[in-house]
C-alpha cells in the first residue's frame, strides 16, 4: 500500500493545466521541486518533477509527467502519459476528466527493485478569477487509493508563472513549488 501511495503521489501531482476559451495559453512545460510525507516514515521524501500539458483537439488534451525522488536508500521513478477530456461551462472555468496510464519504480538498497503500471482516473476543476490567478482542485482514483489535491497558480504576464500544491490520501501527503512556462 505504501507504494502505491507513492505511485499515485509522483505519477499524478503535477495536474494538467487547461484553460478553454479565455485567450490563455493551454500548451505548457513545468518543472516542480515536491516534498512526500509518507506516514509512519520518519524522513521526508524530496524530489523533483517535470511535466508538460499539450492540445490535442477543441475538446481533449494529452499530458505526461515524469519524476525522481529519494530518502535516505530508496529512490522512486515514475512517470505517467494521459487525455483528457475539457468542459468549459463558463469562460473562467474548466472542469477535466481525464485517464492516464502511470508507472513508478522503487529502488531501496538491499533489496529488489519494485516496479508497477496501472491506469488511474480522474477529475479536474479550475477556475480562473483573476488574470494573474488560478485555483484548482483535483481528485485521482489508481487502485483503491483515493487522491485529493489543490493548486494554485500565479502568473506573470503570458508566459511564465509559479505554482503551490497540495495533494493527500490515507498514507500520505505531498507539497510542492513549481516554474511554469507557457508557449503556442
């Protein structure tokens, strides 16, 4: 269960960034330094991610992350490739439903390495209340770990911004500052 636990929190922490029909930028690149505090573990984990979010029609968008993280022996890589499909009901929010397909690697010394794929749901709701401003809450489901998480994110002028997150199931709970840059 732990490891699933970290699966879920580096495969998914980073969320997709969408934004229909307001004039806003929706392909993006981020890279993000997250802390993972796993329950009953004393240390912290520390690590880094980077994820980027592209169109792929009118109403869909891909997205893919990739991320390493460590604490004292063990390492964990995971990555994850999805869609998602966008409902726009008003211009300054956006609500994603979305699939991906996720797989994490855990390292520990001494002993074997531990590999696992799954395939997670999710959704997505955003809104946008100020041009320099956006908040958005998420839920993910991979397996029976249930993942509720926050962003938000702060925007200086059309291409670049910086983001806070928040993201916590039953065995864990992760935090994390990021850069974000945003291109056509």
């Amino acid at each position: 269960m732990r490891y699933t636990a970290l699966f879920v929190f580096f495969s998914l922490l980073l969320p997709s960034l969408v934004w229909a029909d307001n004039g806003v930028r929706q392909q993006y690149a981020t890279i993000e330094y997250v802390i993972v505090d796993l329950d009953g573990v004393d240390d912290n984990m520390n690590g880094i991610g980077i994820a980027s979010n592209w169109i792929i029609s009118d109403d869909f968008v891909g997205g893919a992350s990739f991320s390493k993280a460590s604490v004292s022996d063990v390492d964990v890589t995971a990555w994850s490739i999805g869609a998602a499909y966008v409902i726009a009901p008003t211009p300054i929010i956006d609500i994603n439903l979305g699939v991906s397909l996720l797989n994490s690697k855990v390292d520990a010394s001494g002993a074997d390495s531990d590999t696992e794929s799954d395939v997670g749901v999710g959704a997505t709701f955003k809104i946008r209340p100020a041009e320099v401003f956006q908040l958005e809450a998420g839920l993910s489901l991979v397996e029976d770990t249930t993942t509720l998480s926050a962003t938000g994110r702060f925007f200086f002028g059309e291409d670049f911004g910086v983001s806070a997150s928040i993201a916590s199931n039953d065995d864990a709970t992760s935090t994390g500052v990021g850069l974000n840059w945003f291109f056509k």
